[in-house]
C-alpha cells in the first residue's frame, strides 16, 4: 500500500516549506494492494529528533493536533486536510521534519518538509549562520550582483516612502519579504534572522557573523572579516565595505541602553527601550506606529557610527536587515498581542495615512501600490510624488510556494501576513508570533 501526501507549498523541485500558518493539503491511495472500501490512515510526525514538527487537523484552525486519523478511499479519491509547523519547533535544516502516513502499524507515506521559521540571530546554529551568510555574500557578488538593487532603494530620495508615515511597517516588510526570497532563490532553506537589539547579542558581533571593527579607533570602522567568510569581499555598488562601530555607550556584549542622559534641556529620555515597553506604546496601529519608528527603531539604528546609523548608507550594511527584521518582528507581536490583523480595520491600520501635503500621502494609504514595485518613476509634482530616479528593484518576486502578495503589492497586502482572515499567508513567520485566528 501507498499513501501519496500533496501540500500547496511544494516547490517545482518537490520540496515543502511550512510555518506556523496551516497550509491546505490532501492524501490519497496510489497504491491500494487489493483493499477496496476505505483504508484508515493515521498522519503523524516523521522528522527527527530535536527537528521541525508539525501538527494537523481537518479545518482550518490554530488548535492543530499532533495526529489526523483519515478514511481514505480505496479507489485513490484524495481526502483534504490541513498541516502547519508545529509552534516553537522549527526546523534546523531541509527534511528534519515530515509529515507520515501509517495504516496497521506500517509507514505508508511520507513527505520531507521544513519548517521554515525566522529566528533570533542569536540562536542559530553554525550551519544556519553560515547559510544565510553564504547567502547574502552569493547576491553581492562583491559589489556586482542583484544586491545593490536593495541598497539603491533604501536612500534619501526615497524616505518619503519608507518612513514617518503609516506605511513604514508595510513598505520594510515589504522590503525583507523581497531580500528573502532572492536568498532563498540561492538557498531554499535560508529564513531571514533577527537582531533582537533589546536583549546581548554578542555573537551576532563576533568575527564568524557580522563582525566588529579593530579595538583600535584610530585604525578606522572598517569590518575586516577572516579569511574564508561569505562576507570577505562585501562591496556595495559604490565599492564600499561594510563601516560599523558601536558608540561609547554600547558594550558590544550587553544590550544598548533603554535611556540616556541627553544633557539640558532634554535631560534622561528613552532609549532602545524593551519589547514590552515597545509592545505598550499603543493599543491601536495609529498610537503604535509613530513612537515605534522613533524608539526602539531609530534608536538602535542610532548605536553605531558607521553606514547603519543613517538612511542614506544604512542599507549598505547587512545588520540593517536583522535590525528591520526585528522591527517588523514587534510589529508582527503587537498585531497579534492586540489582534491588529484585520486590513479594513482602522485599529489595525490608519488607513489614510498620517496626512502629509495631500496627495503626498501617496503610497501610504491602504490601497496603494508600494514603490519601487509598481514600477512608477516621480516627475516632482503633487500628483507624482514618487521617487525621481528609475525604479531599482523590478515588480515585486515570485515565490515558488505562495502568490501573495502578487507583481505589484498595495500596503494592505503586507498587513494580515499570515492570512489569519482568510487570504493566503506570505510565507514566513517569526519563532516567537504564533499563528492565532481571531
């Protein structure tokens, strides 16, 4: 007897992501040896130890369970049911978790799989780490590959796309969706990590991840890898390598500070203030966003001299990416702590905007389309106040596994993430945001 098992996320290579969104899927008999009528199944976990999980159940839900006993039919007719990863085990690599298929005892069908999950950067294995690093050094390409799109978008010119406004969150999530799939179009098993920059991350430092710069200040903030690492020959379009050092008031083996004492008239004021701190700025998205976008985010940006410390450059560094990631991490914590998911609601989103000159709220309210993806070139006028320069990036990349958020995103589209409300999630989740239907 053969069970054959179909998840949507399958890949034109046969391989299966999953996270902690349920993900429709079928099995079916291919193989029956004489049974007729209906064969009972039972799905169960068939990874390795210490691996990704999975759990299942026949509607959509978050109260999955670690085992679906099917009647399947004789005849091949494939019965539907739904499977998520199971939350808190994630996968350490592809085909550490599988869904089986046993009926009388026996192994009937198996499909490999991995959940697929971003992960503080901080507990990552070795061979983690060096994937995404891998990754990362394989799109520069030492100044010459398609990451230099990435850093062409993130400059002056464009602020008013990307921040202080209601689109700040959407347009960066955005933005990490899109470098994570060209990563993963290098290694299918790369999720992007986390600087969780309210708690010591001393390894994320050290020369084997990002690196710091020599002791010596006099000697300049340059990040000089050792020899052999993915990030050995970083270049940025402009040749330049990556700059970086943290300021007086950061040991780079503690977390930075929650306040400082800014001197008259200012005096002590927050800092990269605490998850909950961040999580109790606002119980409405309109509340939130603002003070969020100041501290913690500006704030930790604000830790190092160097290319990260300014709009301009800060993208020319990759802990820029970890540090975004982060930010969209609290914002994905706050809509689910708050149950901030829902596009049309203004709690979750001000839909309108914070107003700049009108039109200029342009590509800030619900329904717009995100620039560079939608290709628009500025001309400088109040109807057309995109960025003046050709569009970097192309339309927004396929992904082998979802359709959303399609060619050309809106800010909506980056809001319900996981498709709690019913649209298809976007393909990535965070290890500690459960997936939560309300």
């Amino acid at each position: 007897m053969n069970v054959e098992i179909s998840i949507e996320t399958t890949d034109s290579q046969g391989r299966t992501f999953l996270t902690w969104a349920p993900i429709k899927a079928s099995a079916r008999v291919t193989e029956a040896d004489g049974a007729s009528g209906a064969i009972a199944v039972t799905l169960a976990n068939g990874g390795v130890d210490g691996g990704g999980r999975v759990v299942f159940d026949t509607v959509r839900s978050d109260d999955d369970k670690p085992t679906l006993d099917l009647e399947l039919p004789a005849n091949g007719n494939p019965v539907d049911f739904w499977v998520a990863g199971e939350f808190g085990h994630p996968s350490l690599a592809y085909g550490d978790a599988a869904v089986e298929a046993t009926a009388d005892g026996n192994v009937v069908g198996r499909r490999e799989l991995m959940v697929r999950i971003r992960k503080n950067a901080m507990t990552l294995t070795d061979a983690e780490r060096d994937r995404f690093l891998h990754a990362m050094g394989t799109l520069n390409e030492a100044g010459q590959g398609p990451f230099k799109s990435f850093r062409a978008m993130h400059v002056d010119e464009s602020n008013d796309e990307s921040h202080n406004f209601a689109g700040f969150g959407p347009w960066h999530r955005a933005y990490l969706l899109d470098l994570e799939r060209e990563l993963q179009k290098i290694d299918a098993e790369v999720a992007l990590p986390y600087w969780r920059f309210d708690e010591p991350a001393p390894s994320l430092f050290a020369a084997e991840f990002l690196g710091s710069p020599s002791d010596d200040s006099s000697a300049g903030d340059d990040i000089d890898f050792p020899a052999g690492h993915p990030l050995e020959f970083w270049q940025t379009n402009e040749g330049d390598p990556i700059r970086r050092r943290p300021l007086f008031f950061y040991d780079i083996n503690a977390a930075p500070p929650t306040e400082l004492d800014f001197g008259p008239p200012d005096g002590i004021q927050p800092f990269v203030i605490t998850e909950a701190d961040t999580i109790a700025l606002g119980d409405v998205f309109s509340d939130f966003r603002q003070p969020m976008e100041f501290t913690p985010h500006g704030a930790a940006h604000s830790c190092f001299s160097g290319w990260v410390g300014g709009i301009d450059t800060a993208a020319k560094d990759p802990l820029f990416f970890l540090l975004h990631a982060n930010v969209d991490r609290l914002w994905a914590r706050w809509q689910w702590l708050k149950q901030r998911t829902k596009p049309s609601q203004a709690a979750t989103y001000s839909i309108d905007g914070s107003r700049r000159d009108p039109p200029k709220d342009i590509g800030h309210k619900l329904n717009d389309t995100m620039w560079p993806w939608n290709g628009i070139k500025g001309n400088g006028t109040r109807s057309n106040p995109r960025p003046q320069f050709d569009p970097p990036r192309p339309t927004f990349p396929d992904s082998p596994i979802v359709r959303r958020p399609g060619s050309k995103p809106r800010v909506r589209d980056m809001i319900d993430y996981q498709g709690v409300h019913g649209d298809e999630p976007l393909g990535f989740d965070y290890d500690d945001v459960p997936f939560e239907l309300h």
